[in-house]
C-alpha cells in the first residue's frame, strides 16, 4: 500500500548508487495483506487477538488493509494513537480505532482484536487482555521457522521493504556503474551485481547485522 515502487522515482543519473538489502534474497512475495483481511473479518470470537507490528508505518498499513473488509473498531496501543490521526488527517482510510487503555480495567476483551507495537508485549500494559492469541506482522515471517523462534502464534508476511526483483530494476533505472550495499543481506546482493558487471561493494554500517538470525537471537524487533 503505502510503499515508493521501482519505477516511482526520477533519479539522477550518476556512477555511484546505495541500495539497502534487507529482503533481497528471491523469498518476499506479500501474502500477509490477504490474511489480514481474513482476521477482519473472523477475528471477533473467543479470546483477544492481539497483532504486533511497528508503531509508525507498519500499524497503520495493517489498519488500512483491515479497513477493506471490517468497520469495527480495533483497539490499539497509546504509541499507535498520534500517528494514525495523522495518516487519518492526510486522508488515508484506516478502521475505527480505539485506544485500550479507554476501556474500563476488568472489561473483558474477548473476541477483540489489538494493534500494539512490539514494546509492548510483555509489559503491564498487556496483563488488561488475560488469556489471548498473539501475532505479528513483518517481512521476516516469510522465513521459515522465523514466527516458532519467537514464540507467536501466527505470523503475517508484510513488508514495506523492496524485494529481489524491485531492488534490481531500481538499480538499473539508476544506470549506476558503481553499487555500495548495506544492511541485511548484503553480500548476496553485492556478488550477484558483480555477475552482471557491476562494480559492487559491501557498505559496513551501524546496522551491520541486521539479518533475521541476528534478529532473533538478540531479540530486537
């Protein structure tokens, strides 16, 4: 939904480029925006549901993709309330929404759906909602065993990151002889553009490492 696509840019042509690889590798293929419909419509029975993902971008992407098939209100997290009124202000169609903490303490959730960020699970903030399923919704739940790792109950693939396919045609469209690749999977990227003859390199950053078995072993969301 709201992503910049290859294609959607003016570049300047140059020699040099600098692309970010966190999902490059030929595995990312959304399927998460038409399972979220699905818990739109049938998420509302038994116990709370509450769906972790980021609080600026990834939260209200999931809200808006949930405003195609469901108008009733979703309950989410104090973090998630100031930026999705101003996605609400620029005119971008989100569900109705309700912050949880509005909700009299001791009121059953059951049956409810909950948009949080990940800095919340765990916490206090949590104990409200008792017994509940959670799920979390990020490119990484694409890979394999990623979801079991962390211990949720469902995973949703959805990403905001380009993948393989719209990381290359970006590069062409740049018509960059030169290529610097950081974060994520960098290597890969780097040593398949040296095949196709271009100069490629590995750009260290303080996100070094960010790949998702880093991620999971360190804990970061």
């Amino acid at each position: 939904m709201h992503r910049i696509r290859a294609g959607s840019l003016p570049y300047v042509r140059d020699r040099g480029d600098v692309r970010v690889a966190t999902f490059p590798l030929g595995f990312r293929r959304d399927n998460g925006t038409r399972d979220l419909r699905l818990v739109g419509r049938d998420a509302h029975g038994g116990e709370p549901a509450v769906l972790f993902c980021y609080a600026l971008g990834k939260a209200q992407r999931v809200l808006a993709e949930l405003a195609r098939c469901a108008d009733r209100p979703v309950f989410v997290h104090g973090a998630l309330v100031d930026l999705t009124d101003l996605y609400r202000a620029a005119g971008v169609r989100l569900v109705p929404t309700v912050r949880a903490t509005e909700r009299a303490r001791g009121t059953s959730f059951g049956g409810e759906l909950i948009v949080a960020p990940l800095s919340a699970r765990g916490s206090t903030w949590m104990r409200r909602f008792g017994g509940h399923s959670s799920a979390f919704a990020s490119g990484w739940m694409r890979i394999r065993g990623a979801r079991r790792r962390r211990a949720y109950d469902r995973g949703f693939a959805l990403s905001d990151h380009a993948d393989w396919d719209a990381l290359l045609t970006t590069i062409d469209e740049t018509g960059a002889g030169r290529v610097f690749v950081t974060h994520g999977y960098s290597h890969q990227l780097s040593q398949y553009l040296s095949t196709r003859g271009i100069e490629a390199h590995v750009w260290r950053t303080a996100y070094e490492g960010e790949t998702e078995s880093h991620d999971a072993q360190s804990g970061t969301p």
